[in-house]
C-alpha cells in the first residue's frame, strides 16, 4: 500500500466504494480503507448452506436512465429485473403496502394531496402526514409501521423521515437487482476501482485524521500490510460523522453520543416453495417481531437454489438488554419470528418447519430518528466540514450513498 494518496476515502460501503470509483475513473490515485474483512457496508451478501442472503432486503432505487446504464455497465447480465412492486408513490397516486395505503378506503391510486415544499427538518412526521393525509388515515394506516420501524413516537419522528420513505424509497413497477445478491454490486464496484487504477484495502481501520492547521495532511491505519500513515490532502468520509469526527487530531469538542436504531436480521429456511409471492413486506402488527420480512428467492432465484424457501425478518429494536427483541437469545427469537409466520401470518401451517440459518445483529443500523437528538445528529458533520479538504459522503440508500459518494469526489 503506498504512503500517499491524492484522494483517501473512509469506509467502503457504497458511499465509499462510489466515491473510489468516481476519483479512480477521473485519473486521481486513491486509496479506499476499509476495516471490516470485506467491501459493501451493510450491503453485503452472505452465503451458507448453499443459500444466500443480504442483510436486510436491499433494493437499490434507480430513479434515472444514467443510473441505470451506470448499473448495467458494472453488471452487465447479472442485472435481473424483478417485477414485484414495492410501491409507495407513484407520480402523487398511491398504491401497494402500508406506506402505501388508500387514504379515503377509496380505490387504489386515489390521488392524494403531497406536500410541494419539503418540510422544515424540526417539523414532526405527526405534522406533516396529518397535514397531507389527514389524522385518521394516519392513525389507522401509518402510525403503527413507522413507531414499529423508528422505535418513537410518531410526534418524534422528523417530518422529511416518511415522505423521503414514501417518494425516494419507492418502487412501484418493479426494481433491477443483483442476481446473487447487494453483494455482488459492491464486489463489482471494488474490482472497477482496481481496473482504473485505484486501490482498496479491507482489514484495515483508520485510526486517526490528521487535520493539523484546520486541513487534512493524512490518515493513521492500523491493518496488517498498511502503513501507519497515508499523505493526503482530501479525504472523503463515507462513515457515520459522529464517529469519524471523533477521529480528527487535534480532536473536535465533545461530541453527544447519539442513540442508534438496531435490527435483528432473523433468517429462516422452509422446505418447499415460496411462502409468498412477494419480495418484501411491510408490517405493523405488534404480534409478528419483525416489520419487514422479505423473501429472497423471489429477489432472485438463484439466491436459494436448493429448493427451499428462505425468509429474513427485519426486526428493528432498540440495542438493549431489556428490549424484548435484542435482548431475547437468538432461538427464542427465531422460535418467535417462526410463530408469527403461522399466526398471525397464515404463511406456514407448523412452525417447527421453520430451521434456523442465521440471527444477524446490527447494534448501528442507523441513527435512532429522533427530534430529540436532531441537534447532536450535525455535531459530527459540522466538525469534519470545518477541515479544508474534507468531504462527507452521506447516504441512507443504497444508490443514494453511491451518488453521495461521486458528489462528494466532484466537489
Ligand atoms: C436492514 C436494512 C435494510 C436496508 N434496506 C435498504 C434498501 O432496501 N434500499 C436502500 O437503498 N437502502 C437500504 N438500507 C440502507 C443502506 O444499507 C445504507 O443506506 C447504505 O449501506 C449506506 O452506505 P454507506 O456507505 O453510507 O455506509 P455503510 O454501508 O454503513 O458503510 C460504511 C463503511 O465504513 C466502514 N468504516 C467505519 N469506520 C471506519 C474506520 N474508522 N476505518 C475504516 N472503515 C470504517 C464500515 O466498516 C463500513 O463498511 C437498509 C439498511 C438496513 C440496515
């Protein structure tokens, strides 16, 4: 590994991996360090038992042809179409699960009125879906997912939270998708960056930023094979900014620890086919632990070729001994999650079916959404701004991450 870099990226996520694409492909010599055993961030696929499964359902939202093309470029035929319909708005109608629901029990599309500016950030989700669809719709309709999913009150949420959910993260024909999983686009995105030129190096954890004088001079890694330390004068950081900033030198104020969301990814595998014809589904109901449950072969078939079925529960909690999600042993939880599939469910006749594969637990799935810690939530982001040289890369979807990235290359 060379000792410097006109560009460091931190963190290879698809923030990251976007961003060593973009700075690779225009000529720039970088470096992309990763501390985890391999690139993706939390889109990685996992295989065991001959099965194969991402952690989480990850649709990669493409909302343009460029996108598109760009996608098709890194994958060429492994791009598979999926046509199930994850839908939650559709040029102002609406149509499809939860998020999605008719306001009026009219018929589905009924057009609902949508907000034309974006809401101010300190506005609550309570505010702005009563304001576009009325109290009681949001009562019978959207309230239980998005406390089940966000873990506090609908009046804590920030506004932006639900519509970004309903209008950015929609797919109401269908979604292009990897034909072995997320995975397979992240390993793809890590080999295009060494094609052009550019290098990654997973295993290795940067340790401290060197931002003597307000500018960025170099990182300090700690990884077998790295060197202690890579010159530079930009950095992007593809993390989350509260804990990257707590790496610059000298180091920044106190920052207030923020409280995170967790998830319980619980995968199950059933003899036989399909449960269900869907990819994903959203779900409210208090007595099934999880509240989206997706299921991978109808991603793609290849993911599961051994004829059996194989179901991942979402199950979002709180990262704490009394929570009776993350802080249940991974059986009683799967014992749990395979019940709910029978009842209330109605999916599988006898839950003992149901075997075991994997309990993935995601401590940091992202920040809790909490108006309560908006203020914290830009700490970090502020004190990595505030050093020449220093771009963030923020992203809460997939494809959303990567353009971050490449923005934050470009700028
Ligand atoms: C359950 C679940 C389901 C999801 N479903 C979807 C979906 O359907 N569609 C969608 O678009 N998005 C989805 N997302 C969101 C999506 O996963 C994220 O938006 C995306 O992974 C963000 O990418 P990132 O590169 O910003 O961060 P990450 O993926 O978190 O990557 C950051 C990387 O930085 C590395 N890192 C951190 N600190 C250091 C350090 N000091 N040194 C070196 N490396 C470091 C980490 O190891 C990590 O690999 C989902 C997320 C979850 C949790």
């Amino acid at each position: 590994m060379p000792n410097a870099a006109d560009i460091v990226v931190l963190g290879a996520g698809p923030a990251g991996l976007g961003a060593g694409l973009a700075a690779a492909r225009a000529g720039a010599r970088v470096a992309v360090v990763e501390a985890g055993p391999r690139v993706g961030g939390l889109c990685v696929t996992v295989e065991r038992d001959g099965l194969r499964y991402d952690l989480g359902g990850h649709i990669p939202f493409v909302r343009d042809a460029a996108r598109l093309e760009w996608l098709r470029g890194l994958l060429g035929g492994e791009l598979v179409w999926v046509p199930r319909p994850v839908s939650s708005w559709r040029g102002g109608l609406r149509a499809g699960r939860y998020l999605d629901q008719r306001p009026d029990g009219g018929a589905l599309g009924t057009p609902v009125r949508a907000p034309v500016d974006p809401p101010p950030p300190d506005s609550s989700a309570q505010q702005v879906l009563a304001g576009t669809f009325g109290a009681p719709f949001v009562e019978r309709e959207l309230r239980g997912y998005l406390e089940k999913i966000d873990g506090v009150p609908l009046a804590r949420i920030p506004g932006p939270r639900p519509l970004r959910l309903m209008r950015d993260q929609a797919a109401p024909e269908g979604f292009w998708f990897p034909r072995l999983g997320i995975g397979q686009l992240m390993d793809a995105m890590a080999a295009a960056i060494a094609e052009a030129g550019g290098a990654v190096h997973t295993g290795t954890r940067v340790t401290a930023i060197d931002a003597a004088g307000g500018r960025v001079r170099g990182v300090c890694l700690d990884g077998p094979g790295a060197p202690e330390r890579i010159d530079t004068a930009r950095l992007v950081v593809s993390a989350a900014p509260g804990r990257a900033a707590a790496l610059l030198r000298p180091g920044p104020p106190a920052l207030t620890p923020l409280r995170m969301r967790a998830v319980c990814i619980v995968l199950l595998a059933i003899p036989g086919g399909p449960l269900t014809d869907q990819a994903w589904v959203q779900v409210d109901d208090p007595a099934v632990p999880a509240a989206r449950i997706f299921e991978m072969g109808n991603w793609s078939p290849d993911m599961t070729p051994g004829g059996e079925t194989l179901i991942g529960m979402e199950c979002y909690c709180h990262p704490r001994d009394d929570d009776p999600v993350w802080g249940a042993a991974d059986e009683a939880l799967a014992a749990r999650c395979a019940a709910s599939l029978a009842d209330p469910l109605g999916w599988l006749d006898d839950p003992s079916r149901a075997r075991l594969v994997d309990v993935v637990r995601m401590p940091s799935g992202y920040p809790l959404p909490d108006l309560e810690q908006l203020a914290a939530a830009g700490e970090g982001a502020r004190a990595l701004m505030e050093v020449d040289g220093v771009a963030l890369a923020p992203g809460a979807a997939v494809i959303e991450a990567v353009a971050a990235g490449e923005a934050a290359v470009a700028g």
